[in-house]
C-alpha cells in the first residue's frame, strides 16, 4: 500500500488538502500532527485517513514508511508570527523540514512544502528574489532560511522539491488558530459577537482600513498544492497569492456584506457603525506588512494558469460555510 503523507494535517490549510486529496479519491492519506491542542480533531472528523501519526513521533522513525509513500505535503508548522522563543521556532520550521526534505530525497518522493510571504518582511517587492527576502521576525526567518536550503539543493534533487509562499490565507477550518485566525474569520465572530468588525486606524502610509494585503482563499491554495502533486517536473519556490492587492475595508466589507445579506458601502458602513477603527498595537510597529501582492510569474510562467478567488467572492463562500456550521 502506498501513501500521501500531510504534516499539520489536522491544522487549517493541512486538514483542507486532506479533503481536496479525498476528492480526488485518495484516501490512503498518514496524517502527522501534534493534537496538544485537541480541538484540532475536528478538522480530521470529516476525511478519511489510512492512519495519524503524531508529529514527533512521525519524524523520529521516518523509515517505517519506506518504499510505500507517493508523496509527502509538509504544511507542519510553528506559525505564531510573535513567537519569541527562536530555539522553539527554527527547530520546528526549520531543522523539522530538513529532515523530512532528505529523507524524501533518499526516497525519490516528491516533497512539496508550506512556505511564507512573510520572507518579504515590509517589501515592497514580492518577488522570489534574494534581494526582495528581508524577514520582519523569526518565523519568517525560520521560513526564508529553509528556502535557501532548498534553493542550494534543487539542482542536485532527485525528487520534485515545491516551496509554496502563502500570503493572506482565509477560509473555513482555521478556528483553532485564535490570534492568528485569518482577519476573515475575526471579522465574521467580531460582527457576530458585537454587531461590528475593528479594523486598525492608519498606519506606514495608509489610511484607516487601507492597509493592503493579498488574502487568498484557502481552496485556492489547495487547488495550487493538488496541481503540483500532478508536475513532477516542476520544482522551485512559487508565491501563492491572488497577484492582487485588497485592502482590510475591502475584505471587512466582503464579510459584512455576506453575513447580513447587503451591498453596502465602506463609507456607508463605518456611518452605521459595523466598522470601527482601533488605535495600532505598539507591539506590531516595525513588525507588521501594510502591504503584500504576490508577484505570480514564476507560478504562471510553470504553467498554473487557474484563476483566484477575489475576496468578494471568498469571503462569501467562507461566511456561507461558517454560518452552515
């Protein structure tokens, strides 16, 4: 029997690239993850899986599964961008995935791999160029340091090895995640809970609301994810993002709009209160990406040529989704 390994399968975008494999009638999946925090479950509750293995004990004896894996989906990770503890972080993000990646050579399995937009740290080119990587903090170090491995081993490779950048990921089974739920997922239990979506007054430039970034639904990224799995001659770093740059009003208004069944205005919204701007957190200044638009040449000129979700029209569908649930 042959495998599809997913590390952090119980985790947000892990657990949506178990449903998109299971879709495509691959069931024979090894999920790897650490249920430390056990409501994760709940995101595997609906997948079929061959097994779930936990993830120090997965990585410590890898060759139990030698001669039987198809391919290996490394979306394990410490995300908290404000991690402290560096040790903690490059161990898991960094250390964890160069094991994995040589085991996988050793194997000739394809490896494709969760990276970040946060390498780009403040930008404002996002570009997979070494001179546009300037990290704002040390996941995204964690992140940027691995892709460099990758970079130095390509051409030696034996196997398809993928880094995909996610930038602004959003969409259903990310509830877990807390502070670091997508801006999405705040926006929909902020209106829920208090009748309103808080936004951050204006920061590096920009007005209330306007900071920028590049929120991708989470489909999307697994659709990108599955595509790779289908080239096994495509190998590189790729950002996956929309390639287009949609402010927070923008996305508070997609929320709001979706939930309350309206075609308000930004304007017309902040007049009737359901969007309130708060003042900027002093522990984010100098840490924080006002803006992010994923440059997709590299992911185009590969041949992904499948549009992506605006968040109109992602923000819907999640708000559709969370309010089923």
């Amino acid at each position: 029997m042959r495998y599809c390994i997913v590390t952090g399968a119980a985790g947000f975008i892990g657990s949506k690239l178990v449903e998109g494999l299971n879709r495509r009638g691959v069931t024979e999946v090894v999920a790897v993850d650490n249920l430390a925090h056990a409501d994760k479950f709940r995101n595997l509750a609906g997948c079929e899986i061959a097994d779930y293995v936990d993830y120090a004990e997965f990585i410590a004896d890898l060759d139990r599964f030698e001669g039987s894996v198809d391919a290996v989906f490394h979306q394990g990770a410490c995300s908290d961008t404000m991690e402290t503890d560096g040790r903690y972080m490059m161990e898991n993000n960094y250390e964890y995935s160069k094991r994995l990646l040589a085991w996988c050579q050793e194997e000739e399995v394809p490896f494709i791999y969760a990276s970040s937009a946060s390498v780009y740290g403040a930008g404002p080119e996002f570009r997979e160029e070494r001179r546009c990587e300037k990290p704002l903090n040390v996941y995204g170090y964690s992140k940027f340091l691995f892709d460099q491995y990758v970079r130095r081993r390509l051409g030696e490779a034996s196997a398809q090895i993928a880094g995909l950048r996610y930038f602004n990921v959003y969409g259903p089974n990310e509830q877990h995640k807390g502070r670091m739920a997508s801006v999405a997922y705040h926006a929909c239990q902020q209106l829920l809970s208090a009748g309103r979506v808080k936004l951050f007054v204006g920061s590096d430039g920009y007005g209330n609301g306007e900071q920028r970034r590049d929120f991708v639904f989470v489909e999307d990224v697994v659709d990108v994810n599955l595509w790779l799995l289908e080239r096994g001659d495509v190998s590189g770093v790729f950002n996956c993002g929309t390639g287009r740059a949609q402010s927070f009003n923008e996305l508070a208004a997609a929320v709001i709009n979706a939930a309350q069944g309206t075609r308000l205005s930004v304007t017309e919204m902040v007049a009737k209160s359901l969007i309130e701007y708060i003042p900027f957190p002093p522990a984010l200044v100098g840490k924080y990406q006002s803006y992010t638009q994923a440059d997709l040449t590299r992911l185009r000129a590969a041949g992904y040529g499948r549009e992506f979700h605006p968040v109109e029209s992602g923000a819907s569908a999640y708000v559709a989704e969370l309010q089923k649930r």
